[in-house]
C-alpha cells in the first residue's frame, strides 16, 4: 500500500457520529464480547500483519474492560477512540450485503441429490511467501514433486476429487451449492426436519471472479438491475449457460459441519465465532483487526420496492471475503431466510465507515507509529 493510497484516519468525538445515540448499543457489545472471547483464547487474527490492528495486549485490555460493562454506550466511549475513515482510491466507499443461504439436502447421493458439498481436501496446502511470488498461488497442492494451483471449479465439478470421502452433503441444484460457495457459509435442510450448518472450511486458492460482473460487461444485465435475484433468474432461465459461466469462477470452497448453540446466531465467520445478524461485519483483512467495532453509515433496500432507507449501526469486523478489498469496503452480515436474502441481494451502497480503535491504538496510530 503505497502512501497515496494509504487510508487516513482522522479523530472525531462520538457526538460528531450522526446516529450514535439512537443505537442498539447492547447488541453491539454482545457480538463484541464474542469477538472477545476468540481474542482471549486464540487472537489467530494476530498472527498475520494487519495495518491498524495494534497488538493483542491492546485489545485484551479493553476486553476486560468488556465483560464487566454495565452500560453498553458508556463502554464504547470511554475504551474506544472514533476515527473516521477516508481511502483516496474509493473515496465514496461500497457496502453490500451477505446471507446464509437454505437449500435441501440429503447426507446420501441419489434421489436428485447429486451435488455434492465438500469438506478441505488433505492436499490443499498453503505456501509459503517464495513460493506463492514463484508460482503466483498461496494455496495449492503438490503435483509430481512440484508446488501448483489447486483443482479448479471445473475440474472438480468433472471429477477431479471423486472417491475421495470429502463429500459433506448431496444438494438437488448447482446454482444452490455456487451461491453457498459465494456466501461462505449455509444452512441445510433435510426430509426429516433436521438441519446441517455449514460453514466456510478453506478455498482452493484459484483467482475469484464474480460472475454478475461478466454479465454486465457482456450487456446481458446492467449495473442498475443487476442483483443477486437477477443472477438467479438469469441462470434458471440460462441453465447450460450458467453452467459454463459459473466455471469462469475458478475459485472453489470447502466447507465444516458446525453446530451453533445459539440458533439466533448465524454459523462462525473468518474470526471463527457466530455472526450476529445486522451487527457483523465482513471486512478487509489486511486493514482492520477482527473483533473491531465500526460504525457504519450507508444505505439499505427496504420494501417491495427496494427503496433506500438510511442505516447508522455499531457493526463488529468479524469476517473476510475475497472481494471485500479496500478502507471503506464492508459487507454487512444480514443473516438467513426470504428477507435476508432479499435485502443481501441488493445491497450496494456508498457510505463512510468510523472505526473505534483502543485509546493507546489510536494514539499510536495518529502519531504515525
């Protein structure tokens, strides 16, 4: 990251932060006592070099400060420094939305059941940092002695892991199993009555390409009327089509069978706790440490016509995505069924981003240390 492109962060008090009053700010607080819990056990998003994420100690600190908190707000203000956010390569910024997706399925192939979900594969590695600049993979597997690219999604979709056990559960429809891939987590419904939850295992580490984007630039849709239900709709009427457009997605997605207690939760995202619907956010990873509390102001689909409601909330960076890249880029976490889906599905909004950072983070930060 280059200085001209180095986001700025600036400090502003909370009453500068339109909305802050009027927040949930309980909820916040317990997504964040999530967050707290995977920083106290594990802190695994420590290990990588994350631009403003500080250290560890840094947010153990306020997370003691957390679980003893009788007023959620007051917490927020007196551990927390607000900064705003201004990235000069995206300066308007871009929030979408995510969801766990449901579809039917069978813990046996047949009976229509014939796609399979998988779990990681053995021979998925990941490389180190010569060898992904040589062979330009972090993810792969050795072939004849020799680091390589992972299978792509077509060549396994043509075999390229059968007979090997990794099969999690069989789905009716591909196009269910993509956007399950495309979400990173699902939830699966079976003839019993019973429900698998899927979450996200690995990737193959091949590029990801999203496939909306190629329709619009083919003119078969337009940026304007371009929403995940459009792609779906498309891709039913389009079946060998969608078949062949979804391979241009050579990136691929392993799955874990998880259970999750709390059924008002979602299933774990990147940090590896549930995800708390309207209050999680997926984030870059390189930029901001999970478990950060980030205010958000953009905008949201609401009504049978989509119109766009103003949303100030308290959100808690607690997932990743491939192409959630960039300072003022997030996706926020809306959880499952109809409603969910609809609003994810077309979420694409400008918006700013203030994060709150501990006081002696911040201070560091601002003084360019």
């Amino acid at each position: 990251m280059t200085a001209e492109t180095k986001p700025i962060l600036t400090a502003i008090s909370f009453q500068q932060i339109e909305g802050w009053n009027a927040d949930h700010h309980a909820a916040a607080l317990a997504a964040f006592l999530r967050s707290c819990e995977e920083i106290e056990q594990t802190g695994h998003g420590f290990e990588r070099d994350v631009r403003f994420g500080g250290k560890r100690t840094d947010w153990l600190q306020v997370c003691e400060k957390a679980a003893h908190a009788k007023s959620a707000r007051q917490f927020f203000e007196e551990e927390f420094a607000a900064l705003k956010v201004a990235d000069t390569v995206r300066p308007e910024g871009l929030f979408t939305g995510y969801y766990e997706p449901e579809a039917e399925g069978s813990r046996t192939l047949g009976n229509d059941y014939d796609v399979p979900i998988y779990r990681k594969p053995d021979d998925l590695v990941s490389f180190d940092a010569a060898t992904e600049k040589q062979i330009n993979f972090k993810y792969g597997r050795m072939a004849q002695g020799k680091p390589a690219g992972y299978f792509t999604r077509r060549e396994i979709e043509g075999g390229a892991l059968h007979g090997r056990g990794l099969e999690l559960v069989w789905l009716k429809n591909r196009v269910d199993a993509f956007f399950i891939h495309v979400q990173g987590s699902g939830r699966i419904r079976f003839e019993d009555g019973s429900t698998m939850r899927l979450a996200y295992g690995a990737k193959s580490g091949q590029p990801y390409t999203g496939i909306g984007g190629l329709l619009v630039e083919r003119g078969v849709l337009t940026r304007d009327n371009m929403s995940m239900q459009a792609l779906r709709a498309w891709m039913k009427d389009n079946p060998k089509a969608a078949r062949e457009l979804m391979w241009e997605n050579r990136s691929f997605v392993f799955f874990r069978e998880v259970k999750v207690a709390d059924p008002s939760l979602g299933a774990p995202g990147a940090q590896k706790v549930s995800l708390t619907p309207l209050r999680s956010l997926a984030v870059d990873r390189s930029l901001w440490m999970f478990g950060t509390p980030i205010w958000l102001d953009a905008q949201v689909p609401s009504g049978p016509a989509n119109e766009l409601q103003p949303f100030h909330h308290l959100m808690i960076a607690q997932d990743a995505g491939t192409a959630i890249k960039g300072a003022l880029r997030g996706d926020v976490y809306w959880g499952w069924g109809d409603e969910a889906a609809r609003i994810a599905g077309h979420m694409k909004s400008p918006g700013s981003m203030i994060v709150l950072l501990p006081k002696k983070l911040a201070l560091r930060l601002l003084n360019g240390k």
